[in-house]
C-alpha cells in the first residue's frame, strides 16, 4: 500500500462515510428514537426488534445533548449487500486500488483532543448485557501497521473503558494484531494502534473479513466501495485512518502493562472472562464536530453475527464451487453462532457430500457441524433443511464426527482450543432421489390470487 500521495481536498460528504451509508436508507430501514443514553437500552432494543423479525438501523439522539448513536446497521443482509461492490472477486479486484488517496482538512480531524484533554469517559459508550464488566466500545475497528511489511491490518476487539486515557482490550483472537504486538514486545517496543468508530459498512466488512497476509486491508476495503479509501494521516501515530469517519482514538498498546479485563457478553450468548489483559493507551481523540458514534450491539445480536458472515457465506461457497461441481447455496445460521452451517448440492457420486463437508472444515476453524442437503432444499428456510434431515438420514451412515480439530476458543465446549466436528449428510443417493409432492403452478397462483381478493375484500 503506498502512502506517499498528493493530497486532495475533498468537497462536501464523499461517499465513503457512515452518513452517504445512512442516506441511502429506505424510510422502514431507519428507526428514530430519543431518549436518554441509558446502559442496556441499546441491547435491549435490538433483542424486541429480532422478536418482531425487524432489522431497521436504529438511531438514538439524547435530548439533553443532542448526540446522535446508532446501532443494528449490519442486522440485515440486503443493506450489506447494497453497501458493497466486489465480493466472489474481492482478493483480486483489491491489486487495482493499492494506493490510498490523502485528503487534507479531513472531517474525522475537525476536532482533535490530546494530552491531558483526553478523556475517552466523555464518549457516549454503553454497558451491553448486566455480566459485563463495565461500558465498552463494540465498533472499534483497530488498524496497526504489521511491523515487517508496513501494510495496514483492520481488526475487531473488545474494549472495556477504564479511566480517561486507559481502555482495556483483549486480542485472544490470537490474530494479526496479537503477532504485530508480540513482534513489538521481543523489541522492548509499544504498539501504535487507530481505533476507527464510525465508517462506511465496507470499512467495517474488510475488518471482518479473512485477508491474506500478502495484501493491504486498506485495499480490500476500498475494492468493497470500488474507488481508492480516502484517508487522512493520525496526529500522534503513523496510521493512515478513513477520512471520512466519525471518531478515531489513537494511542498503543503498552508493552508491560496486564490488567484484568471482562467479563463480556460474546457471540455465543454467553459472558465470558477470557481475555489476553492487554491495556490500550489513548494519546489523542480525533472525531467530527458533530460525530455519530455508531455501537455495534454485541452477544448474540444478529448484527453481530451477520457482519462477519455475510462476506464469508459468500466467499466460501465461491471456494467450494471452484472445487467440487453441484454446490449450489450455502449459510451460516443465526442460532448457529459461527459454529454450523448448511450446505446444498447435488452430488455427483456418493461420498461426494462427505468431501464438500471436509473442506468447508478445512476452509474455516469456527464450524463444528455441517449439514448436507440436496439442491432442492432452501438452506435459507431450517424447516426445510431439518425435514431432509428427517427424511433422509441415518445416523449409522449419514452422521460421521472428527475428533479433537482446532476451534474458535470462545466455543464454551471447546476442550483446550480443540473440538470435535460433525457433519450429517442429508443427501439422497444419487440417481435414487425421492420424488417430493408438488403443485401446478398455475393452481397456485390462481389459490393466492383467491386469497389476497379475499383479505382485500375484509
């Protein structure tokens, strides 16, 4: 990625910002509320919206202070999917827009707060779930340069406020960012970081998403947007950081320094402790002059899931495709929790069902149980998937498990970072498929145009 750009002035809202983003909304896309900020609400209404299967952006504004917070934006997947341009192409769309473009006078600096001034207390930052330990920063996306390379790395983790210019973070990803800081750490060094609230959805998916080592994340995300990521240089660390965002909190992570962070509500539904008790020190706070801070609802929040798997779904069943033939759809259920996913095909040979599992196990650490279906099955509709499982399947033959793979550690079940794999195979035999009862189509259309006269007519 170069860095070494003519600046460019930029006129009025560019299209990379969280507010072009919110402009495109639908008026039942965008649900005003004011009220007062109060810990929990947030959680709580998004958990009444699931109920009533409603996906809207919710936008808070506290009377008193006029700020503005929003949550729910990543809850629903064709926002995602109108966010962003290249996805099944995205690693090779990202060689086209490797320069960033500098931008000066960026909105993200209009206001700058360092020193003594700053104190992250003052940010409209809310508790989540009552096991958490206190009120903690969910949309943070951190950006730290890998120390070998240079390259910009997007990364998402928790981060629990702890006094004006401390912040607990835990990096038990164990991913970048972790490597980047023990890189630093053999070297007696802090590690400069950006934390990024408040950007274009396409700066948010590249934060979530699996890029290989080789590319910059910067680049990722800008072949999302499709145009080059405008940015801005931070003012007391050598980080480019999106322009155009909300607030940036600059600082390092200290080299020396341990402390206790968490409990926190996770994306399984439960509080865990589990932290690598890192501390994260604040040198300045850059933001707009009237910023939104967008919160990102965590635990089992739809939201929270989806982000991380809506590029995912997509990019492995493009993988899948690639190597074995009849792969038709694939998703990652919400009650599934990154851990399972069902997969539709029509398989070509027996056993064939079997390997298209084995490497969707091998393509991604968090899947512990795959489901098998054939392509005439919604993997979109569970009633569907679990009725062939139903009528297709026998455990003695169908069901097959592999013992002690890696896993995602935050698996309450896991065993030592390791977890058994299941996969069912709800397929039929090839050449022996059952004949499922169907209707003309004509009738049908014909049934619901008597339906839709009737409720009309009431």
């Amino acid at each position: 990625m170069t860095d070494s750009m003519k600046p460019t002035v930029h006129s009025g809202e560019e299209h990379q910002s969280l507010r072009y983003f919110l402009s495109l909304l639908q008026p039942e896309e965008h649900l005003d509320i004011t009220a007062r900020r109060e810990d929990y609400l947030l959680s709580a209404l998004v958990e009444q919206l699931e109920q009533e299967k409603r996906f809207p952006v919710v936008e808070l504004t506290d009377p008193d202070t006029g700020r503005r917070t929003i949550c729910n934006t990543f809850a629903s997947r064709d926002r995602l999917k109108r966010a962003i341009h290249h996805v099944v192409d995205v690693e090779e769309q990202a060689d086209r827009f490797q320069e960033l473009r500098f931008v000066e006078n960026a909105p993200v600096q209009e206001v700058v707060v360092g020193g003594s001034e700053v104190n992250v207390l003052e940010l409209p930052v809310y508790r989540h779930f009552e096991g958490d330990a206190g009120r903690y920063i969910t949309s943070g996306i951190v950006i730290a340069r890998d120390p070998e390379t240079g390259r910009c790395n997007f990364s998402f983790h928790r981060m629990q406020l702890k006094d004006k210019n401390r912040i607990g973070i835990s990096l038990h990803s164990r991913g970048d960012l972790w490597r980047y800081f023990n890189s630093a750490v053999s070297q007696g060094k802090d590690l400069d970081i950006a934390v990024v609230i408040g950007a274009h959805p396409a700066y948010y998916i590249t934060g979530a998403s699996k890029i290989p080592p080789t590319q910059d994340d910067y680049s990722w995300a800008a072949a999302y947007m499709d145009e080059h990521a405008q940015v801005t240089m931070g003012k007391t660390v050598n980080i480019p950081v999106p322009a155009f965002a909300e607030y940036v909190l600059e600082g390092k992570i200290l080299a020396d320094v341990s402390e206790d962070e968490g409990p926190f509500g996770e994306y399984t539904g439960y509080s865990t402790s589990r932290s690598t008790r890192n501390v994260f020190q604040v040198t300045a706070i850059t933001h707009r002059r009237d910023p939104i801070y967008q919160d990102l609802v965590p635990g089992f929040a739809w939201e929270h899931l989806l982000l991380s798997q809506f590029t995912k779904e997509i990019i492995l069943l493009n993988k899948l495709q690639k190597e074995i033939p009849g792969i038709k759809a694939l998703n990652m259920p919400k009650n599934g929790c990154h851990f399972h996913a069902y997969l539709s095909m029509k398989p070509q040979a027996k056993g064939q069902a079997r390997q298209a599992a084995m490497l969707l196990f091998g393509l991604d650490l968090y899947l512990k149980l795959i489901v098998v279906v054939d392509d005439d099955i919604d993997v979109f509709n569970e009633e569907e998937v679990f009725w062939a499982v139903a009528t297709h399947v026998q455990a003695g033959q169908d069901v097959f498990v592999v013992p002690r793979v890696l896993c995602n550690r935050l698996d309450p079940s896991s065993v030592d970072g390791m977890s058994d794999k299941m996969c069912i195979d709800a397929t039929s035999d090839p050449g022996e498929k059952p004949q499922r009862v169907a209707l003309p189509a004509a009738v049908k259309a014909r049934a619901a145009e008597l339906l839709n006269r009737k409720e009309n007519a009431t």
